[in-house]
C-alpha cells in the first residue's frame, strides 16, 4: 500500500511540533453487490474505496486526516498540515521507532473465495431461489427484495511506536425481505445472514429456506392484529434479540462515553449492574463470525472480553485514546468504518450467555406479555440509558400460551433497569448479523443471546 | 490522477470495449471539524476526498463499477467489472442517459464567505458554545459533544452524449450535545446551527438552546396509555416526513414498495395538507441545480390540498410511464446507482401559529422530540411506534414534561388525520441529496404507551 520509509517520512511530519503518538491507517477495499427486486436483478455494484487515515494524540485529543491520494507529496502535505493543529501540548518531540516490526499474529478466519471473485451466475440463482420460494410461500406475498453483498477490506496500520501491522477482512452477507399485501395495508419481513467468510459463505447458504422465512413473518404480520400498549413482562426470542443487550448496556460501556464519564455505567467496574443471572461477553476473536477482526483498528488483537458476570460488570470495551485517560489497556475494541474514521471503542461479537431456563417453560410461566419472537433494530442515549426497539415479529402470550400474533411494536425503556430486571434467560443461544452505526461510523456487529423475560417493560403499541 | 486526464482515458477505453454510451460521475470534497472538551481541543479533523464512478450501456443494460483510487491502471479494470454488472442486470426497466437541458436553475449555493472564517475563528466558537452551556445553568454536567465543522463538494457528470455539469456546494455548521443532572436524574439535550453566515451564528443562544431542552426534561414523566390528539412540532413533523418521503417515490410505486401506487389524482392526505418538492428553497442548505443523471431540478406539488398530484421520478421510472424526469435522479453517493430521492420536501406553511395550535388542543400531547426513526417507522409499511418526549397539554395550555412514551399510528392514517398546520416551516439538516421541510401539525389523534 506505502512503502516504510514513506510511513516513517508521514509519521515524523505528523509529530513534528509535539504530540504523544501518530498513527497511519491505510485501506484499499473491493466491494461487490447485487440487489435483485421482485426476481429481476435491478442493480449489480463493483467498487474500490481506497484511503489514508492519520491520527495524532495530542494530549487527550487528537487530531485525524484523511485523503485518498497516496502520493508520497500529498501525504506528507496532510501529515504537514495535521500537524499544525497540534496545540497547548508538551515540548518535547514523541520518539518515533524508526525500524518497524511486523506485527506478526495468526489469521483465524480461514476464506476460500473472495466474494468479489464469486461467480455472478451463481448469486443470481440464489437470489432468485430466495425469490421465489418466498413468492411461493403465499398469494399475499407481493413483493420480495434480495440482496448478496461482499467486501474485501485490506488494511495497513502504522505507528509511531513501530507498529506494522497488515491485515485482511473478508465479509460475505445475504439480506432477504419480503412484502405481503392485502387491500390497502402492506407488512414486511426479513431474514439475513452473515460472516466473516468469503463466497463459499453465500454459495452454502440455504436462501429458499430463508425466502421462506421472510414471507412466513411478513404474512403472519399481515393477518395479525395490533399490539396492545402499556407496561408488561416481554419475552425477548434469541439470536437478533441481542440487540437489547446491544443497546441496553452495550453502547454504555464503550470507553467512548465511560472515559469523559459520560455513560449511565461510568465508575460501576466490580458492581451489580445486572440481574444475577445474566453473563454477556464481547468477543471478537470467535473464528469467522461476522463481527470478528483479527486485529483492530489501531492494530491491537481482539479477545474475548467479559463484560459482565452474574451481573457483575467486569470490563468495558477500551480503544487506545479513550484508554489513556481512564488508565486501562485497550481490550482490542478500536473500530472505524473506514479510513474516513478515527476509530473508537466498539462492540464486536456481543452476546448474553445462555442460562438454565427452557423456552417452553419461560412461555408457560408468563400468564399475560408480549413474546418478542423477532426484533429490528434501535438506539440509545448512553447519557441517560433510555433506549429503543422495535419488534419486527410479536404474539401476545396470554395463561402461559402463545397467542395471536401481533405487530406494530416498540419497546422502550431505561438500560439500567432493563438489566436488573431480566428474571429468565433461557439455553437457546443464538447469535445474528448486523450493522452498528456510532461515532466511527457504521461498523458490522454480532448481536446474540438465549431467549430472556424481561419482568416489565413499556410497549409500544396501537391498541 | 487529474480528473480531466482520467476522464479522457476512461472515454476512450469505454468505446475500445464496445459501450454504447457511458458516464462519469466524479465527486470531489473538503471536510474540516473542530470538537471541543473542558476548554481543549478534543478532536481535530481535516478531509480530502475524492471518488469516481464510471456507468456504461451495452446490450440494453447499464453496468456500473466505482474507484477512489483515481489511478489509470485501474480504468481497464473498472471499466470490465461495469461490462460483468450489465451482463447480470435483466430488469423490465430501461435505464438512459441524459442528453442535457437547455436551461438549469440558478441559484446560489456556493457561499465564498464560508472560506473566509479562519480556523482560530471556528476554535474559538466551539469553545464559547462550550462556556456559554456551563453558564446557563449549574445544572450542566457535561458538554459531551460540541464543535464546528464545514463542508464543502463538487460534482462532475459529463457523458458521451455530450452532457457536461458541473457544480459545487458547501455549508457551516455548529452544534453542541450537553448532559444535565439533577438529583441523580440524567437528560441531554442538543442543537444544531446550520447556514453560511457566521455572524447569524450566536454561540450563546445555540448552547441556550441546547440547555434549555436538556433541563426541561428533568421533571419530565410518563403519563398513562390513551389515544389523543398528538401535535409535533417542527422539527418531529420533518423527521416523521423524511422517513415516509420514501413512497413519494415513482420507482418505489412502480415495483409495489409503496402504497401510493396508483393513487395520483386521488385524496391521499387532509385538504390543509399542501406538499412541495423543489431543488432549491431559501431557508434549506441542501440545495440542488440538477440531479445525479444531469435533469435539471425544478418544483413540483407533489401534494396539492391533500390530492396526491406527481410521485417523485427519475429518467428510467419516467420513461416507463411516458412522463418526463422531475429532477429526482439521485446516487447515495458516487458510489452508488441512480435512485429516487427528494430535494427539498416540504410541507407547505399555513398562517397558523403554533402557539394558537396549543391553545386549541383540550388534551393532548406536543411531541418534541423522538427517538429510534430507523426502526421503530417502517417506510414501506407506514407503520410507526417511536420513543418521544414532549409535553402534556390541557385546555390549551402547555402543563408539564413528558418522557418514556411512545406514540405510534401509521403514516397513511395520519396524513389524513392531520387538522391543523402551523407556518413556522423548517429545514432539518440535509440528508443525502435533499432537506426536509415542515412546519408543527395537529395529528386528531394517536396511540400511546405510558403507564
């Protein structure tokens, strides 16, 4: 991508008047998709988003430019200009390691096929497989939208301290929804998949099955009725139900609101923040899964991070600046969108662990509540802990048995009392795909968790 | 690689490789940011960037590949993975290349003076912002997010029909996050300031702004589930809007993903409710002289008095009805196809005050703020349950804070459901190639969830 001796060269002008520390991130990724609408392909994509990124601590600040222009010139231009806005910060010029050293380390996701070099024939049988089955699920299936996606992320991340480090992310994802009509009402229902895999990923996926599924919800939805409104106990299903646990907690315990003590859970390490019987993890070193890296984005290798225990917090997810200022070493967790980002504390693979209860007994043991069977997404104010979610698949659960399906759904609530107040977590873990969006832009993240009963929650219904 | 020198060599490896007509598209920006914290600064960011997509036609199809990477090497291989693309693509629809307009709108939207506010200047004004929100109020913990950035682009589409366009943009903008805390209570709040004139920008009254929204909400509570009359103010109204904009879209009717399909001509929203689409308005800072495939934007209502008259087209959705482009041929990015998209979607201000919409309402709620648009609001099924605050209002007088609500309906419904539009029209920060715009409304009423 540069040369060392060019690295060194943007390196040094960048701490030429102070700073603790430079970094270069460099980035060169191939993508290709596909997005077929109602069994006809209306838009194939290929692309290269290639760029520089340079950061410079500067006391607890830093400064961060970034071009697409690699010229030895321009770089040391950007770096020059970087630079200039290193202000009120110590005299005395940061070492910078003059020898690199290669960051060696093991690649624990093995890829077959690049998913840009996957053959165009084959995505478009498979789309159309997914396509079909779903209109063929039902008459009131109208519309159906499949998407193949893939990208090749090459990265290199140098430092002033003498990092070298060069990695490669491969992601390969499906992503199916379908429409169902009737009269003048319309409701939708989705399924994805994804890894950290190449093509082989996509060619071994089942997408009839998941055509299938996308047309089960949205019909179910279509003939269900409203969800009611007010406070009640909410099963959460697994897998994509994690993203309460996402937004809940997670986004919280990000150094990018701990450190300045911004974050609900700011100064809570070693207390109980959760329920005693809930244990979630951060892990981005799971082999192949979508949210994992072998290295970060600051070049630090991921690990498994356990967040909390028995409802204890444990750890927070730290990138190196954030670090600094709470006096804790980086768990692996610095992440950007790409070269346009400084990177930041993100989550990875984030998961609750799953615990003793079965699902059929967990339903059993609900005399009235929502079943939240299949969730979409939301967000968080990490200040306040307030967050929402919106339900994608519900039944009303009434005398212990599943009931009438129902749509429409928000659940809302504040994060701290959600967690305490999980009193069922059952043995049906499940992780599932999905894009984070945050500060550093939007990075792909794994949510997950066993089926959980939230004791009360708000719902927000239409009825 | 200099552009025009690219472009040459792109047009000339096009025709080698046997496209029938082609495009580039090349977009090319300057970023700079400033963010403040406890009087330092934290995050300093300068940008240059640039990206380049290449469309062809061949066989009836339209291939497209994209580089940031302007090297020359890469044109060959560029141009192959766009001939691979319109081989897969096997849509009904056409889709064309412009030939150029005669006439495109003038207007300014280039603003010189933005150049000139200097970067102690722009340091300076974070950190007022910053001091001015610690001095309104001792309740102010943190000023968590506060800075001043601007923004500039310029675009290129030149294709071998002839088409030549070209046009450049940019905007100032300030805004500040702050946390509030009270007896163990935590709210934020935040404002934006977005325009070209630096002297319109007022740190003190921005962080005002900010705090006062922030410190509202501490006694703020939930009320009980009912249905009532539901009044969003200016900002809410345009965030609702925005998330529904998507089935104003002919693309979107045409394929079934919206159900204003076939609806032109017919009563789709209350008679107060006039609806416009123009490229250029003088209160939004997104403004467009023509879109991403060249057609000059114009105005259209889109919603006359409630009567759903044009949906929003580009070249291929009008070719395929007979009807000529509206100028709504937008890319996400140059990345991107050429989709569907507004420019400035506004709904038409009334001379009602907002003030005289509170005083009507006996009891209801005025929504001020929302939460969780990009799931909790479904654009293609109208469906929404979000998260708001806001204030409970009794015969006609604002009572107290609201929070840990939600207010939820369908966006179809409430277009006919809305008795009331105020003239205060705003223009929410730009979203991809468009603004929205909206002045408070009074929705008869709506779902929602408390106690």
């Amino acid at each position: 991508m540069i040369s060392k001796s060019l690295a060194h060269d943007v390196l040094e002008a960048a701490l030429a008047n102070g700073g603790d520390f430079a970094e270069i991130f460099v980035e060169n990724k191939e993508t290709s998709a596909v997005v077929m609408l109602n069994g006809f392909v209306e838009e194939a994509l290929w692309g290269v988003d290639y760029g520089c990124g340079i950061r410079i601590f500067n006391g607890l600040g830093a400064v961060y430019a970034y071009t697409n222009d690699t010229s030895a010139s321009n770089l040391l231009r950007v770096a020059k200009e970087a630079a200039e806005a290193v202000v009120n910060t110590r005299n005395e010029k940061a070492d910078i390691k003059l020898a690199f050293e290669n960051m060696k380390f093991e690649n624990i996701h093995p890829i077959i096929t690049l998913p840009q070099s996957g053959a165009k024939k084959i995505i478009v049988e498979k789309l159309k497989l997914a396509s079909d089955s779903a209109f063929a699920f039902d008459p009131l299936v109208t519309q159906t939208s499949c998407q193949f996606s893939g990208y090749t992320q090459d990265v290199l991340i140098a430092n002033s301290e003498g990092m070298w480090a060069e990695d490669r992310r491969v992601r390969t994802r499906a992503f199916l929804s379908a429409v169902a009509s009737e009269a003048s009402e319309k409701q939708t229902g989705s399924a994805s998949s994804g890894a950290h895999k190449g093509f082989e990923f996509f060619e071994n996926l089942n997408t009839a099955d998941m055509g299938n599924e996308s047309a089960r919800m949205a019909v179910t939805m279509l003939k269900g009725g409203m969800c009611p409104s007010g406070k009640m106990p909410v099963i959460v299903g697994n897998a994509f139900g994690g993203v309460i646990f996402h937004e809940a907690c997670g986004h919280s315990l990000e150094a990018t609101s701990v450190a300045p003590k911004d974050s609900v859970f700011s100064d809570c390490l070693g207390k109980t923040i959760a329920s005693g019987i809930v244990t979630a993890i951060d892990d981005g070193a799971m082999a192949n899964e979508w949210g994992s890296l072998n290295i970060d984005d600051e070049g630090t290798k991921t690990q498994r991070n356990m967040l909390i225990k028995n409802g204890v917090l444990k750890s927070y997810l730290i990138d190196k600046l954030n670090g600094i200022k709470m006096g804790m070493p980086s768990t692996g967790s610095s992440r950007r969108e790409s070269y346009k980002y400084a990177p930041t504390s993100r989550m990875t693979n984030t998961f609750i662990a799953p615990g003793t209860d079965k699902l059929e007994d967990i339903i059993a043991d609900t005399e009235y509540g929502l079943y939240a069977k299949s969730m979409s997404g939301g967000s968080v104010d990490t200040a306040t802990g307030e967050f929402n979610f919106a339900v994608r698949e519900a039944y009303l659960i009434e005398s212990g048995k599943i009931g009438e399906a129902v749509r429409g759904a928000t659940l809302i609530g504040k994060g701290s009392e959600v967690l305490q107040n999980i009193d069922r977590v059952s043995t049906d873990l499940e992780l599932a795909p999905g894009m984070c969006g945050s500060l550093s832009g939007a990075v792909p993240t794994t949510v997950g968790q066993p089926t959980i009963r939230v004791r009360e929650i708000t719902v927000g219904g239409r009825k | 690689m200099d552009f025009t020198l690219f472009k040459q060599h792109c047009f000339v490896a096009a025709a080698r490789m046997g496209f029938d007509n082609w495009e580039i598209y090349f977009a090319k920006s300057k970023e700079f940011m400033v963010r403040v914290r406890d009087g330092k600064i934290l995050e300093y960011k300068n940008a240059y960037t640039q990206g380049l997509s290449f469309r062809g036609k061949i066989d009836g199809r339209m291939g497209y590949a994209y580089t940031e990477n302007p090297d020359e090497n890469i044109i060959d291989t560029m141009l192959l993975k766009a001939i691979e693309n319109a081989k897969i693509i096997n849509s009904e629809d056409e889709e064309f290349l412009f030939r150029g307009a005669k006439d495109y709108p003038r207007a300014q939207i280039y603003f010189p003076e933005i150049n000139e506010i200097t970067v102690p200047q722009k340091i300076q004004l974070a950190l007022d912002m910053e001091q001015a929100a610690f001095a309104a109020d001792p309740r102010v913990k943190a000023v968590s997010y506060c800075g001043v950035a601007n923004e500039e682009e310029e675009l290129y589409i030149s294709n071998s029909y002839g088409l030549d366009v070209n046009s450049k943009r940019n905007l100032f903008d300030a805004f500040i996050d702050v946390i509030v805390e009270e007896n163990g209570v935590t709210k934020t709040g935040y404002k934006v300031f977005i325009g070209s004139d630096i002297n319109k920008c007022d740190p003190k009254k921005i962080a005002e702004k900010a705090v006062e929204m922030a410190v509202t909400f501490l006694a703020a509570r939930t009320i009980p589930s009912e249905t009532l009359p539901v009044m969003f103010d200016k900002y809410t109204a345009g965030d609702i809007l925005g998330v529904f904009a998507y089935g104003f879209t002919a693309e979107n009717a045409q394929k079934g993903f919206s159900l204003l399909k076939g609806k032109e001509g017919q009563q789709i929203a209350s008679e107060i409710v006039t609806i416009h689409d123009d490229g250029i308005h003088l209160s939004s800072f997104a403004n467009n002289l023509f879109d991403s495939e060249g057609v000059p934007c114009r105005n259209k209502v889109v919603v006359d008095k409630g009567v759903l008259t044009t949906l929003l087209y580009n070249l291929k959705s009008s070719a395929k009805e007979g009807k000529e482009s509206t100028g709504n041929g937008f890319k996400h990015s140059f990345r991107g196809t050429v989709d569907t998209s507004i420019t400035n979607f506004y709904i038409k201000p009334t001379d009602t005050s907002p003030e005289s919409i509170i005083a009507g309402i006996k009891r209801g709620v005025l929504v001020t703020q929302l939460a969780g648009l990009h799931s909790g609001a479904n654009p293609i099924t109208g469906d929404f349950s979000l998260s708001v605050s806001g204030f409970l209002i009794e015969n006609g007088q604002k009572i107290r804070p609201v929070e840990q609500i939600t207010v939820a309906g369908n966006f179809y419904e409430l277009l006919n459901n809305i008795t009331a539009v105020g003239s205060d029209l705003h223009f929410d920060v730009p979203r991809g190639s468009g603004c929205v715009g909206c002045p408070s409304i009074l929705v008869k009423s709506l779902n929602i969830a408390g106690e």
